[in-house]
C-alpha cells in the first residue's frame, strides 16, 4: 500500500472480472472465437486480491492458472458470461469487463458436423447480449470499468463507449501498436472517466494492472458506492 494508498480502498470489496475469449459454436467440432489470451484480466484479479478485494473471475477458454486467493467460474459463450454474471452481480462492488466477448453467436447451431460441399460457405449470426452494458444498466449495478481494444480512432471510440454503456470508467489500448495487447505480455492503456483521463505508458501487463487497480480503488473510493 506504500506505492499507492488507495489500494485501501479494496479491502474487503467484491470485485467481478470477466477475462478471455467467449466461444460460439457452429457445429459439434467447430466455433468462432477472438484472440484473446485473458492475461490482462488474470493480473488485474491478482493486483485487486492482493489488496485485500474478494475477487471472481468469469473466465472463458484460457490457459491461465487461478491468482492465489482468487474464485473462478469457467465460461464458454457469452450466454453463460452473462448468466454467471448476473448472479454475481447483487453482491458486486466492483465489475472490471476485460473479457473479448464475441459479438455474435451462430444463429442456429448445427446439430451435425457441417460438411464440406460447395466452394462457398454462409452462416447466419445474430447479435450477443452486451453483457458489460447488461450489469451497467441494473438498478443494483456495481461501479463498472469497460475495456476498449481499437484499431484507429481510439479515444473518441473509447469515450463514446463510456457514455452509450454508462460506464464509470473505460481503459483503452491501440491494437496497432507492435507487440502490445492481445497474446503479448506488455500493454498501454489510456483510462478515460466522465471529467478525467490517465496515460499508462507501455509496461508489463503485470505492472499495469496494479497501476490500473489503483487507480479503479481511487475513483471507486469518490463514487460513494
Ligand atoms: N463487452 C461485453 N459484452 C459484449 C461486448 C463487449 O461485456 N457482448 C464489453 C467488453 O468486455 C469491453 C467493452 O464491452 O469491456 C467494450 O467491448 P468492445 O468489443 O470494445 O465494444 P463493442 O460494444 O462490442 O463494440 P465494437 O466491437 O463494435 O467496437
Ligand atoms: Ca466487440
């Protein structure tokens, strides 16, 4: 706590992170998926625990041991996310959304293999319930942090996601920057709030998170939550 104070703040608060892909299928032997590799997430749910918070994952398919102290509920799709999360939720302070949720899921699934035949292949998908916009938008809702991974226009995408998902803060990174994000073990993120904004230089997804953490314990400490 000596580096950052209001770590304090965490003691005891029930922190819910989603983290990794959601996988969608599209038959018994395939799915659609995002690059995801749920590192960022995992070293936020260490950082929040080691600061005293009671933390779960929500989980997709990752290859990622537990934190220390950490609870975990294992998810394939979105539809399970949001049902895991949605009975966490009630007894949620704090909802940090880094997973790579699929935005959408094959409208039917098949209930065979789908074979091999012309030289074309169309599939049908509809739309996956937005499970950050979900928790945010219950009367119960907890203080919530969006993550917004962008190829161009970052900040302004970023910002409008703060607004349209009532977020209380947003973490933003540029997926075009070389070795950063995704599968890699560095990243840089930008924080955006309603009436402030933080740069978090590049540096190991471990030294970010704790960075990010204390500045979720900051900002959560004056929401009065
Ligand atoms: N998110 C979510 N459920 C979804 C889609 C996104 O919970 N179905 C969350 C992500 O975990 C992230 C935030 O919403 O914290 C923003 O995700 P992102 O994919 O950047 O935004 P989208 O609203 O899906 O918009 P787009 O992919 O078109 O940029
Ligand atoms: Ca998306």
């Amino acid at each position: 706590f000596q580096r950052f104070p209001a770590l304090q703040n965490l003691a005891g608060r029930n922190v819910m992170i989603t983290a990794g892909p959601t996988r969608e299928p599209l038959d018994p032997v395939r799915y659609i998926s995002n690059h995801s590799s749920g590192k960022m997430g995992f070293a936020i749910a260490k950082a929040a625990s080691a600061a005293g918070a009671n933390v779960t994952l929500v989980a997709g398919p990752v290859s990622l041991s537990t934190p220390a102290n950490c609870s975990r509920i294992d998810v394939v799709t979105a539809d399970d996310m949001l049902s895991a999360c949605e009975k966490l939720t009630p007894s949620t302070d704090i909802f940090i959304s880094t997973a790579a949720v699929a935005d959408y899921k094959a409208s039917t699934i098949a209930d065979n293999k789908i074979k091999k035949t012309g030289d074309e292949l169309t599939l049908t998908f509809i739309k996956n319930p937005d499970i950050l916009a979900k928790i945010s938008g219950r009367p119960d809702r907890p203080f919530c942090v969006g993550f917004a991974a962008e190829s161009q226009h970052v900040e302004d995408y970023a910002r409008s996601k703060l607004v349209k998902k009532k977020l209380d803060m947003i973490a933003a990174n540029d997926i075009t920057v070389d070795g950063l994000g995704f599968n890699s073990d560095k990243n840089a993120l930008h924080v955006i709030w309603k009436d402030g904004d933080k740069r978090f230089p590049a540096t190991s997804k471990n030294e970010l998170a704790e960075q990010l953490v204390a500045l979720i314990a900051e900002r959560f400490a004056l929401s009065n939550k």
